[in-house]
C-alpha cells in the first residue's frame, strides 16, 4: 500500500471507525459534513486516491458501497484487539468469512484482557434472539473445540458460519436456535462440521 497524506489518513480512519461501529461506511453526505467539505465531489476525490492506493474497495451490490481493506491493530491497554473477521448467521449459514475488517478494543468489548485465542464475528439473522443476541451484534468468540449444550458456539458447516446450541448423540449433531420459528439443523458425524469457539461476549452499538 503507498503512503498516505496526514489528511487521506484522517479521511480513512473516518471510515475505519464509521465501519467498526456499524458495520457499514459512511455516506458521502456524513464524510462531506464531518470534514466540512462543501461538495462531495471533494469526497469522490479522496476516495478515489484511496482506492488507488489500496486502502479501500467498492463492491457494488452494497447501498454503501465503500469498504475499508487495512488490516489496522487498535492499540487498547491491555492488549493490541480483538480482530472483527466478518459475518456470522444467526439463522440459516452464511459463507464464512475471515478476512480482518478491523479490531475491537478492550474497551469495546467489555472485556479485561485480549487474549490471542478471541475473535469477533457480526451477527446476520434473528435465530439467537430469546439469548439476546440480535442482528447486527458483535459477537465475542473464544476459540475452542467443544461447548456445553446451553452454551452459544459459532460452528463451520462446510465453507458456511452460524451460530447456534450444539446438542449432539451417537448418531447426530442438532444445530438449535433460540427463536420458535427457525427449524433445527440436523447433521451427522460425517459431515464437514466444527465448532470454531463459544460465545463471550456481545458488542451492541445501538439500543
């Protein structure tokens, strides 16, 4: 990636932050506003010379469509973050993802330690609800192979992600939700199936 101006790095920490918190970029309006710029036209060009550079991406079939690529570690006391590595369903699975969109803080995630064995994931869907977790949430993941049968776990079905109770016997593995109107998903042994870790913690960015 080339070198940033101290002002094209203003701009993209912006957008970085807009994105952590939300999960979403900025419109050109809020970024125009916040730097007090008079047109957007002067934010088409500073996105423009980012794109170019290779700090951000466009994927077209977002109604915002600006993505921020930098893998950026957030200083925080105690530890350096917990990385935000994509989307998680809380519903019918959604291709996992693990790219590093950015880090969650200490402070952020409510937590007293960062531990190298935590990741976050945003949750997509409403299956977790009665466990209070919503769409749009940040859920803390600890990274681990098993989990108890009342406990949430973020699993891999094949090359897909969700999140849900793991109840299992010698025959088949229940992939059950917290929420009456989604049906269990049943697997067996053979199938391409782990439990990537057990949830911690909950990141809310709105009431």
């Amino acid at each position: 990636m080339e070198q940033l101006t101290q002002r094209q790095e203003k701009v993209l920490e912006y957008i970085e932050s807009c994105y952590a918190k939300q999960g979403i970029s900025p419109s050109f309006a809020e970024i125009a506003a916040h730097f007090c710029f008079k047109s957007n036209n002067a934010v088409t060009d500073y996105l423009k010379v980012l794109e170019k550079k290779g700090y951000l991406e466009y994927r077209r079939n977002l109604s915002r469509s600006i993505v921020p690529r930098r893998v950026r570690r957030i200083q925080a006391g105690e530890g350096q973050g917990i990385p935000l590595i994509g989307a998680i369903a809380a519903g019918a699975p959604i291709e996992a993802v693990e790219n590093v969109e950015t880090y969650i803080t200490s402070a952020e995630a409510g937590l007293d330690n960062l531990d190298n064995d935590r990741f976050a994931l945003r949750v997509k869907g409403d299956s977790m609800v009665g466990r209070g977790i919503h769409d749009g949430d940040i859920v803390i993941v600890r990274q681990q192979k098993s989990v108890g049968p009342h406990e949430v776990a973020a699993v891999r079905i094949g090359t897909e992600a969700t999140l849900k109770y793991v109840r299992s016997d010698r025959a088949y593995i229940r992939l059950v939700a917290d929420n009456p109107s989604v049906k269990t998903l049943i697997l067996t042994p053979v199938d391409d199936f782990e439990v990537l870790g057990k949830a911690i913690g909950l990141v809310r960015n709105r009431i």
